[in-house]
C-alpha cells in the first residue's frame, strides 16, 4: 500500500506511560484496526489506543484471543494494518492460527503485542512467551525504554509491511508502568484504503502441498530480517571495560538506574532490543574481548542460553552469567535488589547502592468491591452447602476473573482453579473419574463466552452430573469493565447474546436466572440445581456496580 506521513499539530512534551507510548507508535505508524481480549498488561495499550486514535481507529473486543488474531489477519490479508494485544495465556489461545499466519501473511500490516507478566501480578501463571515465539520464526522486538516503545512499535508495523511477516513486539508490565517525557505524536503514516481484494487462491490457502516451500519462503524472510536487525540502532553499546552487561528489552532501563546511582561502574553495557532473529555478529563483536558477561533479561534465560551457544562456536572462552548459575533467582520479577545484589556477585568490590525489597500487593488479593453481585452469590451458595451434607461433600471449580476472590475469607470457596473458561471441563474430568462428592463449576460470563460454551456442549454430551453458576456482572470486571457480546447497553451495531439461550441451546435442560439479591430465589434456584442429574445452570444477573453504565 502507498504511504505519506505528516507532522502532528503539537510537539509539547508531556510525561506519558509506557502503555500511551506503544499507543502513540501504533498510532503514528498508521494502524487502523486493534483486536484483544481483556487481560494485563495489554489491555492498557488498547484502551491508550481508543482513548487517543478516536474514530480513526476500530478497536474490537473480541470473545477470545483466537478470535481476535484470525480478524486481524483479515485485515492485513486485505492490505490494511492491524494489531492484536494479548497478555502471555492469551497468546497460547491465538497459536492455532498463529501458527499458519506466519507462512501466508498478507500485503498489509499484522504486528502481535504480546504482553508478559513476571511476577505473575495478574496471570495465572508467569509464561515467558519468547521462546513460543522463537518457535512461529517471526521477529520479535522488545523495548528497551518507555521512550525507544513507539519507536519500537512503528518499527514493526514498517517491518511487517515491508517483509509482509507478522511481527511481535514483545512488553512486560514494567515498560507498560513506566513513565517518560515525550511528545504526544510525531508523525502519522497514512494508507490508501483498498477498495477491492484480488484473488490469489494459492498465496492463502495453505495446504500440505505448500507447507514446506512456504517454511523454507519463511526462514529466507528471517534471515534478511537478521541481517537488518545487525545494523538496527534499537541496539546500543555504551563503555569500553573487561566485563559486560547485556540487557535484554526493559530489564535493561532497570539496570540503567543502578548504574548510575553507583557512579557507572567500569562496565560495557549492551542494551539488546531485536531479540528474534538475533543480530549474532553484533554480540559477538561485543563478546570479543570481554572477560566475562552477565545477562540480565526476565523471566527464561532465553538471551543467557544463546549467547552460551554463539560464544561456543565463535570459540570465545569467556563465562556467561545469569539465571542458569543463580545470579539471578529462577522467578519472579527482577526488582533493584536482586539486580543488585547479582551485580555484586558479578562485580564484586564496587560501591553498590542498597534497595530496599519490593512489597508485594497482588491484585487478585484485594476484596470484592462493594455492592458486588458475586458476594449474595457465594454467600448463599455456601449457605445451601451447609444444610446439604456440608462444604465437604462438594467439590468447586472456578477460573480466571472476579471469582478468583471467592478464594479470599469468608468464602475460601475454591478447590481448584486454572485458566480461562477451564472451570467446567475440569469438573467434567472430575466426574468422569467417578469421584464421589458432587460437582459444581464457577464461570464468569466472558470466561464462558472465551472458552467454557464448548466446554459445557462437551459436560452435556458426556452425561456428567454437575452445578454450573454462570455468574453474569454484564462485563469483563477483572480487566476494567471492558464488554463483550453478552453485555448489555453497550452494543452499537449488534444485539447481545443471551446467556440463558446460549446455555439452552448447548443442551441444557434446567436453566435458573436469578437475582442475587433475592435470597429466596437464589437459594431454591441452587438446591433444585444440586439435586438434579445431567447438567444444571444457574445464571447469577446482576450487572457490576463499578462498571455500571
């Protein structure tokens, strides 16, 4: 597609977060179409993107993150630029299309935001999606700031266009925290709008016959991409000393402060950004000569174990430091004394600042909000435990979103949980294994509508006896009240699915809609629940105070 840019109408600075930042640069690369699934840390970008693109942008919430990669492909297969935002889990749900995207991309624009979360701050588990995505053979850029993230982010839209390969630009919570004072846009690429698609049947239908020709079409891709990320000025090297430092993506803005409040130590500093493919002559010119390496990056030693294999074949004797010898511990975040206390080791007899430990506050840990339907819910479901056989004659799955506080006092009410929409199949497996206490399953509505329709299709066919609580606050709460297509009042151009017509159209027989705050309605509709066979639903409705239009 032909492009043209112009100047933005303000270039006043402003201090702006790492989220705006990705924002701005989607924004000024001339991205016109966002899809995602709620989820930390991508979901801020979106919202930026909405907030400050306007109407020039369509921004859709979509049921699922596998849902949201096949739109975005679309569009890029019709020529126009598209980004998909996904937290680490969510990845995982858009491999399956994911996965052939990479081989028969479009003439347009796709670039992926994959958002990590060491530390799991508000994942059910602390994935490092690098290696996953080494494994799709598309690259993968990180910023190293808050300042080089748009830079970083019109990079890949250009990228992505050029080579017609999707592109991931990869991000942790920290960057999306971060702060800096940059202007509000310094350019916006405009695109002819393609007003026709022309056909190409062999280009996009990928069949066995084209699989191979199409992977080797792919790696020739990356290795011209390599060969432009040895000269990218994303990467930068600063000092001249024996020992070096390699900082991969944000963790090097991390290291960067220690340094300097420690009077920059005699030390060679790499800050590494292009992370797939990698420019391998760069570090190895920057292993040349060193001593030693200490590689900083979170959470894998993704980085820390191919500069171990790059320095054994370039015959460089030089040890390679990191997670792998515990100078760094194997999870969790890096916070300034860990850094500090790795550097040490590394360093040892420099003058290090000391940092005092990060406290850590977890989201999920914080109560229900006042006024919240989910409280009536589980009170009165522990409630009608207790005159049937009591809590232990029962088990309760549950997942990811606002009931994952039901495992907060008073209610401890979970046994198990897992990921997104697993609520019931994990039940169903329980039943057919034949345990003897009766099953119940927790599900919030987007968690249900993301993955767990199937799942309960699947409960029903099975035969298996079980309680589901679909718990309807009308939004996707956990995430800042984003809707999806069973909210109500907020459907522009649709009607909102029905859940009780979903559920019934899945097989279900005995479906119960209740009002929480109706104790005496709430309370039958779970008994009756609990003392039939097959499959029961009960429908918790009531919308969310907080997010209440």
């Amino acid at each position: 597609m032909h492009s043209t840019s112009r100047q933005h109408e303000t270039s006043v600075t402003r201090t702006i977060s790492g989220s705006e930042a990705l924002a701005y640069g989607a924004l000024e690369a001339g991205v016109e179409m966002v899809t995602s699934y709620p989820g930390s840390p991508a979901t801020d970008t979106v919202e930026a993107i909405q907030r400050l693109g306007g109407k020039s942008v369509a921004v859709r919430w979509t049921i699922n993150e596998k849902s949201a990669a096949d739109a975005a492909l679309g569009y890029s297969l019709a020529g126009g630029r598209s980004l998909l935002c996904v937290k680490a889990p969510g990845l995982n749900v858009a491999l399956d299309s994911l996965m052939v995207a990479n081989l028969a991309p479009g003439d347009g624009a796709f670039v992926i935001l994959a958002g990590d979360d060491p530390g799991g701050w508000a994942s059910q588990n602390e994935e490092d999606t690098r290696p996953i995505i080494q494994g799709l053979e598309i690259p993968m850029l990180e910023p190293t700031s808050v300042e080089s993230a748009r830079q970083v982010m019109r990079q890949a839209f250009a990228l992505s266009a050029e080579m017609c390969i999707p592109v991931v630009v990869r991000i942790t919570r920290a960057l999306t925290q971060g702060k800096a004072e940059l202007p509000p846009t310094e350019r916006i690429e405009q695109h002819n709008k393609v007003s026709e698609f022309h056909r190409q049947p062999d280009r996009w239908t990928v069949l066995p016959i084209h699989v191979v020709d199409l992977h080797r079409r792919l790696q020739s891709k990356m290795t011209s991409i390599q060969k432009q990320f040895e000269e990218s000025a994303l990467n930068t090297t600063a000092g001249h000393a024996k020992h070096g430092v390699l900082a991969a993506g944000y963790a090097s803005q991390k290291i960067k402060k220690i340094l300097l409040d420690a009077g920059s130590p005699p030390l060679c500093v790499m800050e590494l950004a292009t992370l797939t493919p990698l420019p391998e002559e760069s570090l190895a010119n920057f292993l040349q000569g060193l001593e030693s390496v200490l590689v900083i990056e979170e959470l894998f030693p993704f980085i820390e174990l191919q500069v171990q294999a790059l320095a054994q074949r370039r015959g460089l004797k030089l040890p390679v430091y990191g997670r792998l010898n515990g100078h760094f511990p194997g999870a969790g975040e890096l916070f300034e004394d860990m850094l500090v206390k790795a550097l040490a080791r590394y360093f040892p007899g420099w003058q290090w600042s000391q940092y005092p430990p990060v406290d850590r506050s977890m989201p999920s840990r914080a109560s229900l909000c006042d006024g919240c339907p989910y409280i009536p819910a589980f009170d009165r479901l522990l409630k009608v435990l207790e005159r049937n056989g009591g809590r232990d004659h029962y088990v309760i799955t549950g997942e990811t979103g606002c009931l994952v506080r039901a495992q907060l006092p008073p209610w401890e009410i979970l046994d198990m949980k897992y990921s997104m929409g697993s609520s019931i199949g994990i039940a169903t497996g329980l039943a057919q294994a034949g345990i003897p206490q009766k099953l119940i399953a927790l599900s919030g509505d987007s968690a249900f509508l993301h993955n767990g329709l199937g799942e309960l299709i699947d409960a029903v066919q099975a035969g298996v006896d079980l309680l589901l609580v679909l718990l309807d606050n009308n939004k996707t709460a956990m995430t800042g009240g984003q809707p999806h297509p069973a909210t109500r009042n907020d459907r522009k151009n649709s009607k909102p699915i029905d859940l009780a017509t979903l559920v019934q159209a899945a097989g279900v027989e005995h479906i119960a809609v209740v009002d929480p705050e109706d104790k005496q309605s709430t309370q039958q509709a779970y008994e009756e629940g609990l003392k039939r066979t097959g499959v029961s639903v009960v429908i918790i409705d009531r919308p969310c105070p907080v997010y209440t239009d």
